[in-house]
C-alpha cells in the first residue's frame, strides 16, 4: 500500500511556509489518487486470479516444477494486464489534478512565491 510515502519538495520553498503548505496540500492530491486507484483495483486482481484458479482447479502433471511454471506465468500476465489498466487509469488521474487551472492557483497563492521558485528553476533550465 501507500503507508509510507515522501514527499520531496524543493528546499527553496521552507517547510512551515504558506507555499510548502500549498505544495503539500497539492502532493496529498496526488497521494489520494494513487490511494483510490489501489483500493479499487486490488479486488478486480484478487477476482481475476481467483476466477483462474476456479477455472483451472487442480492440475495433474507429472513434473511439479512445470506445473509451478504455468501458474506463475498466468498470474504474471494476469498481473501485466492490470498493470497496464493502472497505469493508464493513474495516468488519467494524476492529470486531473495537475490542471493548468491547479498551477495557476499554485503560482498566485501566497503572494506568489511560488511563482518566484519556479521562475528560478525557469532559469536554471536555460
């Protein structure tokens, strides 16, 4: 899950200030979404290996090891299948919290000093 997640925010915006409570606030946003798309698809891969293994029962092979290999390689793709999904669906997401409309508020919030430090990395990239 996400117990333990960090957060990196640049040092020029001081933990304590208005802008790192903007920027942390923003993070949580992000967090959120990741938090939401887990809790979401964990059942729809439990009932995807579930339905596998419902639908496979037991198998008989003479060679364990093989055996082993075919489960392991149908969970593997079952799991890159959702893989993907999330991917996709986080994609999706993240970008509606990373509006135009959201940085703009960021940039104007707290006098602008948050327009400032990224008018620094503006001119660093340069």
């Amino acid at each position: 899950g996400y117990k333990d997640v960090v957060v990196y925010i640049p040092n020029e915006v001081q933990q304590g200030t208005c802008g790192f409570d903007e920027v942390m606030a923003h993070e949580q946003k992000h967090i959120a979404v990741n938090r939401s798309i887990l809790d979401e698809f964990i059942p729809r891969i439990q009932g995807k290996l579930e339905a596998f293994l419902k639908i496979n029962g037991v198998m008989r092979q003479t060679n364990p090891e093989y055996a082993s290999s075919l489960v392991r390689a149908k969970m593997q793709a079952i799991l890159a299948e959702v893989s993907q999904d999330i991917v996709q669906e986080n994609q999706q997401r993240q970008r509606m919290v990373d509006t135009p409309e959201e940085y703009t508020r960021l940039s104007n919030s707290c006098n602008g000093d948050l327009k400032r430090v990224a008018a620094q990395y503006m001119r660093g990239a340069r």
